[in-house]
C-alpha cells in the first residue's frame, strides 16, 4: 500500500462536504460483509496516534450476538432503573438490533510518558475514520454511546477492563433514505483569525460561567495518571 500525505482528491473534498450520520430510524438490515468489515477496521486504525500506542481496540457485534448482548444490556439497565418494567427491559436488550452491525470502539489508556488526552483524542478519530470508511462503502452510521456506555456492569461483563472506556457504539447498514442536513455554525461564529488583541469566537451557545458536568464512570487509571 501506497502511504499518502497530500494528494488532491476533489471527490473525498465533495464527500467530506456532504457527509450526515444516518438515523436509526432510516438504517436498514443489510450488513457490510467481513471482508468489508476488515478494511472498515484497517481504515479506523489509520488516525494520529503520537508514541504509536495504539490506545484504541475494536469489539463487533454482528448476528446473533447482537441479541446475546441484549441479557447484559437489560441486567445493567436494571442498575439504572431498578423499578424499570419488563416491557422496557425488553426495548433496551433490543438496542444492537438497531442496526444490522455494532462496533465497539474501545479507549485504553497506555502507560507512557504521552500526554492522556492524545490517547483519548486518538480514540474519537478511530470513532470517525471508522465512519468514514462505511459510508465510503455506501453504509449509513451513526456513532452513538448512550448510559450502557458509563454503565460498569455493562462494560465488565462485556469484557472491557478497569480503566478501560467506550469511546462510541458505531451502528452501521444500508441507508434506506437519504439524511436531511442539519444546521452547522458559521464559520464566523467558531473561527478567529488570530491577532494579539483578537477575542476568540467560541460559538454562540458557549457559556464560560456553565460547569461542564464530569463524565459518569469515567476515571483514569492510577498508572497512567
């Protein structure tokens, strides 16, 4: 393979220019094929990743083991919502039949002397090159994580380690519609060309005086603190 740094492509600019995540709703029921899932995978693991650490691992869901999985999602879910009825039980055990494949993208921060943020940022780009390389296939996604993805019974029993995080639950099929856009910031709202007395523009909806509340569940391990 070809390594790349700086070629022009003025289709991946048009694709990149139109990409939408696809609704669940609008996900229909043909799955990409293990060999397509393969290269989906390479693709997400070709992201930044300073020190080489690879702080990221992949864990799919596909057929029947989207359904085994629905026993954990309904035990865990029980820890949320102890008075929760059969009826919800049974709509969160179904929550991988939302799509007809399920990837996992794992955060796991290394012990090194590179910075843990890196390692997380790493994580969220194998989220998004993960994307990418589906609906470069012609797949619908949605990266998701929803409270099993904070939830410690959930990440246990899956296997996840102590200190191991779920960066997204990718759901990928078929796009029985194409997506609508949705509004995106101006660029003057977001963008500061910068000079020594410029004010950044932080988006309209940023509050300084707002806590930004600390994520449920997410705690670093104590070696690589």
């Amino acid at each position: 393979m070809t390594c790349i740094s700086g070629k022009i492509s003025p289709d991946v600019i048009t694709y990149l220019q139109g990409r939408r995540s696809c609704s669940l709703s609008q996900m229909g029921d043909t799955a990409p094929s293990d060999d397509e899932i393969k290269a989906m995978i390479e693709i997400a693991s070709r992201v930044p990743d300073h020190g080489r650490l690879f702080p990221w691992y992949f864990v799919v869901f596909k057929g029947e083991a989207r359904a085994q999985a629905g026993d954990i999602l309904k035990e865990a879910y029980l820890e949320e919502e102890p008075e929760a009825s059969a009826a919800k039980l049974a709509l969160e055990a179904e929550r991988f039949l939302r799509a007809p494949l399920v990837i996992m993208v794992v955060s796991r921060l290394r012990p090194t002397k590179k910075t843990i943020w890196e390692q997380i940022l790493s994580s969220g780009a194998a989220c998004y090159n993960l994307c990418l390389a589906a609906n470069a296939m012609g797949y619908g996604t949605n990266w998701l994580s929803e409270w099993m993805s904070y939830n410690d019974t959930f990440k246990q029993k899956i296997g996840l380690a102590p200190g191991e995080h779920i960066a997204g639950m990718i759901y990928i099929g078929n796009a029985m519609e194409q997506p609508e856009e949705r509004p995106r910031p101006a660029q003057n709202e977001i963008v500061t060309y910068w000079t020594p007395d410029a004010a950044l523009q932080r988006g309209t909806t940023y509050d300084p005086e707002k806590p930004v509340p600390y994520v449920k569940g997410f705690t670093f391990p104590d070696e690589v603190v």
